[in-house]
C-alpha cells in the first residue's frame, strides 16, 4: 500500500461524502453534522459552513462535486495559514518530543529518528523519560532498529542531566539532529511540567543556536482531549508543532483541523502504521484529499 492508501484507511471514519445530489441547505446541514462528527468542533465547522454557504451563494454553485472542490480549499487554507515545515537547518537541531503516556510518542521518536537516517543524517537520540525503565528500554530498541546512537541515563536520575549529556554528545559527534523523549508527563502533575522546562533551557543553553522544534504527540483517536492537552503543553513550552499517530481506522483526524484553526498549531508529521517507515511529513492537500 502507498503511505496516501494507508492515509485513506486510517482516516476511513473521518470520510465526508455527500449523500445529497442536490446543492441547498439539507446538503450544508448534512456537512455540518459530519464535520462535528469527525471532531472538526463546533466553531471551526461553523466557519467552514458559513463561508461555503457564501460562496455556493456567489457563485451560484449547482453541483455537488463543485461543494467539494469549496469545502477543501476552505480545509487547506486553515493549514495553509501555519508554517507546516520541519526546522532543523542549524545542526545539532533538537527536537524535543512531549506527550502523554500511550500517545505513540516513543515510536513517533523510532520513526522519525529513521526517516532522517535514510536521509544521510547523523541522529542522536536520548532517553529523558528516566521514570519508566521501560520507556528506556523501548526507545532502545527503535533507536536500534533506526541505528541511531542511544544516550540513556540510569533509573530515575534527573532527566534534564541526561539531556545534558545528550546535547555535549551532539556536539562532539557533530550530530545533525538530536532527539529527545521525555516523560509522558499528565497536564495536571506540575512537577512533571516543570521538570519540562528545566530540559528546554538546559537545551537552550548548551545549544544556543541550534535549530529546535518542540512536537506534541497526539494519538488521532483522542479526539477532544488533544485541546486541553494541547493547552497544558503550550503554557509550559510553546509547542511549535504536533505529530499525529494512530490513524488506524478508529481515528477522527478531524481534531487537527480544530487544533490548527483554534489553537494555530501546525502539523508536523502523520503516522498512518506499525512500520518504521510509517511516518510522513505532514501534506495537508494529501490529508483533505483522504477525507473529502
């Protein structure tokens, strides 16, 4: 299967198809539903409608195949809006992955650790979630599996000192790209969110002028809860982009079209799978053209 075929699968429950042949306000009301239904939220899709009635209006748009041509530009120009590129021009970039537990954050690491490698890259990856021994020992694994080099600390020691040593191996190695776990730290647990910060400015102070990217790790089936998660992890770091997994035919991917339109997040990748060359950067023209 093509990534664009797997894409399609995973987001099977978020397809808008029209079941109206006729273009009038049942068919706007029916595309209304089916939006909130694939957790766009009620705003953004009130947005969307709105502007789409206005122009069915302008144009005198008769023809349903025409609404569709409308509904994806309106989609496309929300993520248009957003700097959807990856930064990692000034080496050792960092990219610094959060989420909760169970998001697929230390696969996402493996997948994107891969991807660069093919690339000719040299990649470090570290191990900051020192709580769970074994978080470690399954980043240790991707990170084989990606040949990447592995800087692990021992059981509950600080993890801003394991990435400490992370960001001085990156130097030494002359490490194109660094890339860092970190607990799968609970919104609600402040200790943890301020253990988040110590590493971003223990990274901003070894790396000065390093490239950085910080990538929340959303799994697509989480539908609402990604807001507040969302919110949590930008108070503490300024997200500058989300990795969206578990597109496994469960999810409504639909949250993302929320996330970029309310929250002005970009998306940075999208893992449609279980392989570790399932994980593309993230093409929104692709995305609409699975959905709609």
């Amino acid at each position: 299967m093509s990534f664009f075929d797997k894409l399609k699968q995973g987001l099977s429950k978020t397809k808008i198809n029209f079941s109206f042949k006729k273009v009038d306000e049942e068919l706007l009301e029916e595309l209304e539903e089916k939006l909130i239904m694939a957790d766009v939220g009620f705003d953004t899709t009130e947005e969307i409608i709105s502007s789409l009635r206005e122009k069915i209006k302008k144009q005198n748009i008769k023809e349903t195949e025409d609404v569709k041509n409308i509904l994806r530009e309106e989609i496309c120009k929300i993520f248009d809006d957003l700097d959807q590129n990856l930064h990692i021009e000034r080496k050792p970039a960092v990219i610094l992955m959060v989420g909760v537990n169970g998001s697929g954050k230390t696969t996402s690491i493996g997948k994107i650790a891969n991807k660069y490698r093919n690339q000719g890259k040299k990649v470090i990856v570290a191990a900051g979630d020192t709580f769970r021994a074994a978080a470690v020992e399954q980043l240790e694994v991707w990170a084989n599996r990606a040949n990447c080099m592995l800087v692990k600390g021992k059981e509950n020691q600080d993890p801003s000192s394991v990435i400490f040593d992370a960001c001085k191996r990156a130097k030494e190695e002359n490490a194109d790209i660094l890339i860092c776990d970190t607990a799968g730290r609970l919104q609600n647990k402040k200790n943890l969110m301020d253990e988040l910060e110590k590493m971003k400015k223990v990274i901003d102070r070894e790396l000065p002028d390093s490239s950085k990217e910080i990538l929340l790790v959303v799994d697509g089936s989480t539908g609402q809860n990604a807001i507040s998660q969302l919110k949590a992890f930008k108070e503490t770091t300024g997200i500058t982009g989300l990795v969206l997994t578990k597109l496994d035919g469960t999810a409504k991917g639909g949250i993302i079209i929320r996330l970029a339109k309310e929250e002005k997040v970009p998306v940075k990748f999208i893992g449609v799978g279980e392989q570790i060359d399932d994980m593309e950067n993230f093409n929104s023209r692709d995305f609409i053209n699975a959905i709609i």
